[in-house]
C-alpha cells in the first residue's frame, strides 16, 4: 500500500472529466453507510435532547431533523459532484450541544431568526475568501496532526469498548486484522457483518420505538432579537467555523483534497440559510466521518473516493424525507458495534496522519503539540479543542522558525 504522502499526491491528480458509473465501488458505499450511522447514532440524540429541553413538538422536532438532514445531502453531493472529492458535510454537533442550553426559554421564532443570521455570517465569511488565505499559511504536518488528534480517541475507543463487550469487539478487531491481510477491500465490512451477527445472536438491539418526530417541513417566521442573536447566531457561527469548518477543511487538506475553503464555507453557509426557517440551526463540513470517507477504506484509488460523498448525500436526503424515523433504526444498533466499526474504519487514516504529521523534522515538535491538544478535548472560553490546536501549534511553530533563522 502507498504511504500516506503517496496518496496525497495521487490525490491531487486532476479530478475525473466526468462522472462515470462505474467509478461506484462496494467500499465507498460502505463508508458512506458507516459515516451516517456514526452521524446519526451520537449527534442526533443531543439534537433530540435539545428539543425536549426547549419544549418543542413533535412537529417541529421532526421538521429540524428533516432541515438538516436535507440541507447536508444536497450540499454534499453538489459539492462531492462539483470537485469530485469526497466533501462530507454534517449539521453542527457543536451548535446543537450549545442549543442544550441556550434553547429553552427563546422564543421559537427568534431562535430562528438567530439560525438566520449564523447561516449569513458564515456565508459572508466563505464569500470574503478569509478561510482560504487561514487554510493557505497552514502547514501541511500541522493539519495532519489535527486530524489525528481529531480521530484518535474514536481509535482508542475501540480499546474501552472491547473491555466492555469483549465479546463482540473481539471477533470484529481480528477479523478486520486478518481481512487486512488476506482480503483488505472487504476487511471492514466482513469485520461489521460478522459484528451484526453477534449482536444479533446475542439480543444485544435495542427495542425499537425511540423515534418520537414527525416526518416534513414545517415554516417558523423568522424574528429577530438582538439579545438572542448576541446569545444564540453568534456563537452558533463562531462555533460552526472554528469546530466543524476548520477542522472539515484540515481533514481533506491532511487527505490531500486541496478545494478551495470559500467552495464549501459558502455553499454550506447559504444551505444555513435555506434550512433555517424550517428549524435548521446550521450544516458545516463534518470532521470526523468525513475522515470515514477520505481515507483508503473507502477506495485505494483517491480519485474515486468522490463516489462516498455522492452516497453520504443521497443518504442524508433519504433520512430527512423520512423525517427522521429511519434514523431511529440507527439507536437500535449496540453503541459498541458502531464504535468499533468507526473505530477501525479510521485506523489506518490516523497512522497515516501522525505519519505525515511526525515526518518533517522542522515540524515535529508544533506538530506533535498540535495533536496532543487536538487529543485532550479540551474546551476553554466556549471554544473546543481544534481550534486551541490550530492556535498551539501556529504558535509553536512560528517561535521555532523565528529561533532557527
């Protein structure tokens, strides 16, 4: 197999003329699968906490689902489409995590309003091209080391999750390990099917029933606040760009996909504004299952991996047509089997990172500082870990430069 700078300049060959059918692949479709399922099995129940907490209905519950699962499909395949790489966009886990909070107690329409304005900033921000001149003065060691210490503790959850349920993670991690050697392009999907099995044998689903939305659109009327916008769209766009979009971006940049940032950050910020008014608090880049899609899992061949993307799409339209009901399916599946299968999917991507990230010795201490606090998880100031990685290591980096020359 190529190493991971291989690929990187495999992956900067001149995209594919046209769309061809027979550019589908089993493995491609599969990461699209797995990306969705780690979606939907995590970040959706914080979306489903949120509503609850605000007192929301079913309807309009149903109809935010619906928003952003819509919003991401088709911005997704148009921007997989467009540049023919594999662009993974998501809703924003982060602003939903801050909607916990922030939701309860804002009237319905001004929340809206303030989703409105979030979508408008990050589509000025896209349009102005400032995310392409960060992503330009990055160094290409630092955004690896980013996204390794992005993906790393999903890999070392695979460990937690085998202590738990030794019995399902087990077979699955030896299996992947041995498909690797005798049959790497169906490794992983052997390594989930025998996982269903097991949990299937061992009444490890749970009940059906936990979806409780509705299926559709529902229109809100925009209002405005100013003390909402202050509150919730500003820190719903302070977030989407500095933990979805930067770390989105260093993905695909770390995977060797060079798309220009204003592509992506303003695409995605106007499918914000679109969304909004039907309860879409904001769809980004996604991180870490793009990284699901990116990496040599999905195909060997870089040029082809675009086909993940168009998949991701379609399938994110499909949930959000069904309002959300066919992702509850998705809370059926035993957490354990779905942290291993993300797990392993993005194994040899993060040993490709810390690779690239760890190969330059000019590099190597701001990037090894980049991944440590990537890592940690840390949050200071309502601002996550990515974003103080980026600062750590910049800094890092530019004092070492300055002390050498």
């Amino acid at each position: 197999m190529p190493d991971f700078s291989q690929r990187q300049a495999a992956a900067r060959l001149p995209a594919p003329p046209a769309f061809r059918w027979s550019h589908f692949s089993p493995s491609a479709g599969l990461a699209a699968v797995l990306a969705l399922l780690v979606g939907y099995s995590g970040p959706f129940l914080i979306i489903v906490h949120a509503a609850q907490s605000a007192g929301l209905s079913a309807v309009q519950l149903g109809s935010w689902i619906w928003a952003v699962s819509v919003a991401s499909g088709v911005a997704g395949f148009w921007l997989s489409w467009r540049w023919k790489m594999p662009i993974i966009t998501a809703w924003s886990t982060p602003g939903a995590a801050l909607l916990l909070t922030a939701l309860p107690g804002v009237p319905y329409g001004e929340a809206v309003g303030a989703y409105l304005a979030a979508g408008l900033i990050v589509t000025l921000v896209g349009v102005s091209g400032a995310f392409d001149r960060l992503m330009q003065r990055f160094p290409a060691p630092l955004a690896a080391a980013l996204l390794g210490g992005i993906l790393f503790h999903f890999v070392a959850d695979v460990a937690a999750a085998a202590h738990q349920q030794a019995l399902l993670v087990g077979p699955m991690t030896a299996l992947f390990f041995v498909g690797r050697r005798w049959f790497p392009r169906f490794a992983l999907l052997a390594a989930i099917a025998l996982g269903l099995v097991i949990a299937g044998l061992g009444g490890q689903f749970a009940a059906p029933g936990v979806w409780q939305g509705s299926s559709g659109p529902s229109w809100t009327t925009p209002a405005w606040s100013w003390a909402v916008f202050v509150n919730l769209g500003l820190p719903l766009a302070v977030l989407a760009l500095t933990s979805q979009f930067l770390p989105g971006m260093a993905v695909l940049k770390a995977s060797g996909y060079d798309v220009p940032a204003r592509s992506p950050v303003t695409t995605l910020g106007v499918a914000s504004i679109l969304s909004a008014p039907f309860g879409g608090h904001g769809v980004t880049l996604a991180a870490i299952i793009a990284a699901i899609c990116t990496g040599p899992e999905a195909h060997p061949d870089p040029s082809r991996r675009y086909v993940a993307g168009l998949v991701c799409g379609v399938l994110y339209i499909l949930l959000g047509v069904a309002g959300g009901a066919l992702a509850g399916m998705v809370l059926q599946l035993p957490k354990a089997l779905v942290v291993t299968a993300a797990g392993l999917a993005l194994f040899n991507t993060l040993a490709g990172a810390l690779a690239a990230a760890l190969r330059d010795e000019s590099h190597r201490e701001a990037a090894l500082l980049t991944f440590v606090v990537a890592a940690s998880g840390v949050s200071i100031a309502g601002l996550g870990a990515p974003l103080w990685a980026v600062l750590a290591g910049g800094v890092t980096g530019w004092l070492l430069e300055r002390r050498r020359s």
